[in-house]
C-alpha cells in the first residue's frame, strides 16, 4: 500500500510536467469545456425587454 | 530568424506546447503553474457547489476559463527576472480576482439566501473600495468589472454577446463598450444578486450614465449615487468632494446596520499608501535599461490594486515588494532583462482589452519595450493617516485621478502628460490608442499629432475598439503597429511569423 502511494505521489511530477509542456489544461479547457459551457449557456431563455 | 509562431494552432492561438525558455527559467515558469493551480484549486475550494452553478448560471465566468492561457501570453517571451517580477505580481492579482468571484457566488442569492450576501457593499466600475475601509465587517465588492474588463482581458468573446443584447433593445451601437457591456449584462439579469447596497458613480460619459440607470432597475438592493467631481485640478471642488463622500458613508452605515470605525479605517489608509510608494519605487526601475518591470503584467497589477484593493488586500504590499527585491538585485547586477529592446514607447489612450498582450507582441516581435502605460498614472495619492476629513478628501483625490478620469475627462491638458512621461521613461516612441468609442479621447487626436511634430516624436495611432474584437480585431491591430514600424522606423521585425497571424477565434 504504502509502495503504491509512494509510487503514486512521485508520478505526480513527471505528470504535471506534461500536462504543463503540451499545454494539456488549456487544451482541455478550450476544445473539451469551452464548447459544453457555450452549448448551456446558448439554451438559457432570458427576458430581455427593458 | 525565430518562428514563435510555429508553436500555435491557427485561429484558436492555443500553443501547442509551452515556452522554451531554457532549463532554469522554463523550471521556474513550470512552478509558477503549479502555484497557479494552486490559486485555482484554493478558489474552488471556498464554495464548490455556489462557484459551479455559477460557472454554469453566468455566461461571463465562462470567459475566466482562459486565466492560464492569459497568463501564458502576457510572460511571453520574459526571462530572467521579467519573468520572476511579473509571476509575482500575476499570483497576486489572480489571488484578488478569484477572492472577488467566489465571494460573488458565496454571496448570490440566487443560490439560495444567505446572511454572506449583507456582508457585501457592490462598487459600481471604478467606484473607489477605500470608500468601505471604515467598515472591517464588510467587503467591497465591484459590479460590472468582473462581467467585462477583466473577464475580457482572458476572453475577448466575452463581452460581444452582452453587446449585442444592448443593441437589440434599441440603445446606441456607438457607445463606449465597456458601458456597452454592463448594459447587457444588466439586461440580460447576469448580475449575481449580491450585497447589502450598491455605489454608483458619475462615471464621465453618457454611455456610462446610461449604463447605471439599466444596473438601477435590475439590482434588487438600495443605490446610490457618488457625485465625484471631473475638474479635480479645481481646489473649488474639494469641499463637494468631501461631502459626497460623508453622503456615502451615512448611506453605508444606513443601509447595513455597520458604524463607521476610525481606527479600522486608518488602519487600512497605511496600507494604502505603502501600495503607492511600492508603486513610486517601480517606476525607478522603469526607467532604466536594467527594468525587471515592464510589457504588461507591471501596469495591469497597478490597475488591479488601484480598482479593487486600496489597502485591503495585504497580499497586494506582499507580492509588490517581493518583486521590488528581484527588481532591485537585477539593476544592483545590471542585468538586462528585456534584452531584445530596440527601442522604449509609452502607452497612452484606452487600449484593446481583448488584445492584453499587445505589449508582450510588441516586444516579442518588434523589440518594443513598452516601460510606460497610461494607466499606471491612476490614483497615486498618498492619503492621510491621522485626519479624518484630509483623508476622505485624499480618497475623493484619489478617485479622481483614476482610471478614465485623470487623462480623459479631468481637463485636456492631463491627456497630453504624455510628452512628459514618455520623457521621464526615456521613450523614444509614443503609442496612443484610437479607442473608437471613446468620445473623450477622440476629441483631441488632432492636438496630439501636431505636439507630435512639434516636439519631433515618434506618435504611432493604434485603432481598437475596447471590448469589440470584431470591429477592429487584433490582427488588424498588430497590422497597423507593424506597418508604422516598417515604414517610419525602418525596422526589421525579430520575429517575421510574428507580424501577420490569425487567433480571431481564440480567447
């Protein structure tokens, strides 16, 4: 047990650099969560009379 | 020839992969993340389920998404300690930002009532948060800024879609955008329900009038209105001032229940001034070839604490002075931080919001070190500390030498300290926005280009369209800086794959 969380909190650093190298977050962010966030936003009805 | 360029999709300007900076200073951008993430995951933290419904409620958290990317782009290119000065100012200002927004959704009533929503009192725009020092049970809180300056500065599709509900409804396409904006957010009722009262201003246009009188009949809590005079040159305004300011006051005490506490507002006025002569110390270095300050991340932390702070977020004197410290070791050295400058220009006029990095391009591609920027001649006042009434006055003074106000509507002639600035920053150029909504500015363009010729400068005029991408987009921008650079300064762009690129569909 304790191996594996050994194991597991050392790959966390060869991890984050990857994702911070190729940029993965924004990636992630721009193509994945950009377009479902714009898809609920899009079918919000609001009065927009004065 | 470098081909920074390579390193991005086209259209979404999404890189690839991040900056090579070497191995020490890649290493230390790559911690910064981390610290971001940091950031990020503590402002998620203070109210996970209000701050996801709100992501999913408000189309203008959506814009916040891009908070990483815009810090990406605005330390492009920094090494050294540029990059370790600006890091330093970001995590601060993205600390402040993501503090204002969680309250905002811890505070929304729309999420379900709750006693935190009274603890608020909301600044509308610029409305100066020094005004609440007196109060330690209360926060300022500012409306409009969070839906549109800021989130646009990540996002430049952001505020588009709220003007475009303004101009359905009949008002003026041709008003300033950031009022534009607020508008329709207001109209669109995407302004969370939060606060015990609401400050409004005598913002300085119509536009801007405009825009408070919509907020007015959407906002559910008590208004008021902050009289703040325009002519602040004028010692005849003072006595106004200073009874505009008592009127705020009583309205806070009225409207929350809270007594106004001198100490407590003291206490917060010390804080103040130490955020001004942090500030004062900056422009030193500026000044000089050894700068560890300058681009964009510098002006953007003073108009980060001038807007939101003014003495109530410790951190803000924290971070300033660590990055003072780097500043400092860096010119003790003579170290050249920014060392493809081929030449110096002072920024002045209302800028592309959507184009934040401006500063940051220019640099990489032209070798333009931008030391200087409007905005950075905001407020700087240092207030009493000791005089009940000198430091509301040195508040009123402080707020009227603001943002919009100091260069734009506080007579002619401090629009044109551009001369002199540029001077004391030893700038060999002058950039000037033609923000092509702002009647303020507009107004003058002629007296400037000919004090240019008289004064044999170098007066580059560079269009935007303030929250508007689509107007004027940023390539059109880089396209009309580079064509001056070409023609009039006979350069040779640094970076060729830098000049002509397009990132219109991207944050």
């Amino acid at each position: 047990m304790k191996k594996k969380l050994l194991i597991g909190a050392l790959s966390v650093v060869p991890l984050s650099m990857l994702i911070y190298w190729f940029n993965l977050d924004n990636k992630l962010l721009y193509y994945g969560v950009r377009p479902i966030l714009n898809k609920v936003y899009n079918s919000y009805q609001r009065n927009v009379s004065l | 020839m470098a081909d920074e360029r390579k390193r991005f999709y086209k259209g979404s300007g999404i890189a690839k992969h991040r900056e090579w900076r070497g191995l020490k200073d890649t290493f230390y951008d790559y911690l910064q993340w981390v610290v971001n993430l940091g950031i990020l995951a503590q402002f998620a933290a203070k109210s996970p389920v209000r701050i996801v419904k709100g992501l999913f409620e408000y189309r203008w958290f959506g814009g916040y998404i891009g908070a990483l990317h815009m810090t990406d782009k605005c330390t492009a290119g920094l090494r050294g300690p540029a990059l370790r000065t600006a890091h330093i100012q970001m995590h601060a200002i993205m600390k402040g930002t993501t503090g204002m927004l969680a309250d905002s959704m811890i505070g929304d009533r729309r999420f379900g009532d709750t006693d935190a929503a009274d603890k608020f009192v909301m600044l509308e725009q610029t409305m100066c948060p020094e005004i609440v020092a007196g109060f330690p049970n209360l926060k300022a809180l500012p409306l409009e800024v969070l839906q549109g300056l800021l989130g646009t500065y990540m996002d430049q599709n952001l505020a588009p879609f709220y003007m475009d509900i303004m101009e359905n409804v009949g008002l003026p396409a041709d008003s300033c955008r950031l009022s534009a904006n607020a508008a329709g957010v207001a109209i669109n009722d995407d302004y969370p329900e939060v606060g015990a009262c609401l400050i409004t201003n005598n913002m300085p246009c119509d536009s801007s009038t405009m825009n408070s009188q919509l907020i007015e009949r959407r906002i559910k809590i008590p208004t008021t209105v902050a009289g703040i005079p325009m002519r602040w040159e004028d010692e005849s305004t003072d006595r106004y001032a200073l009874a505009q300011m008592k009127e705020v006051i009583k309205f806070i005490e009225d409207t929350t229940g809270e007594k106004f506490d001198e100490k407590a507002f003291f206490k917060v006025m010390k804080q103040h001034n130490k955020e001004v002569r942090n500030e004062f110390e900056v422009w030193e270095y500026a000044k000089t070839p050894y700068t560890a300050f300058g681009n964009v991340i510098s002006p953007l932390f003073h108009a980060f604490y001038f807007t939101f702070s003014g003495g109530s977020m410790p951190y803000i004197d924290k971070a300033a002075k660590k990055a003072l410290k780097v500043a400092e070791k860096a010119y003790k050295n003579k170290t050249v931080s920014f060392d493809k400058a081929r030449h110096r220009m002072i920024t002045w006029g209302g800028p592309g919001c959507y184009f934040v990095d401006f500063n940051t391009w220019a640099y990489n591609c032209w070798g333009v070190l931008v030391p200087a920027q409007m905005d950075m001649f905001s407020g700087n006042v240092i207030i009493s500390e000791d005089d009940l009434d000198d430091a509301l006055l040195g508040i009123a003074h402080n707020y009227e030498r603001g943002v919009m106000r100091r260069h734009l509507t506080g007579g002619y002639q401090h629009l044109l300290e551009v001369w002199d600035e540029a001077e004391k920053f030893n700038c060999d150029m002058v950039l000037v926005y033609d923000d092509i909504t702002c009647k303020g500015a507009m107004g003058l363009a002629g007296v400037v280009n000919d004090q240019a010729k008289d004064k044999n400068k170098h007066l580059v005029w560079v269009q935007n369209d303030m929250f508007d991408h689509r107007t004027i987009s940023r390539n059109e921008m880089r396209r009309q800086f580079s064509e001056y650079m070409t023609a009039v300064m006979q350069e040779e762009p640094l970076d060729e794959s830098l000049v002509d690129f397009d990132d219109y569909e991207g944050w």
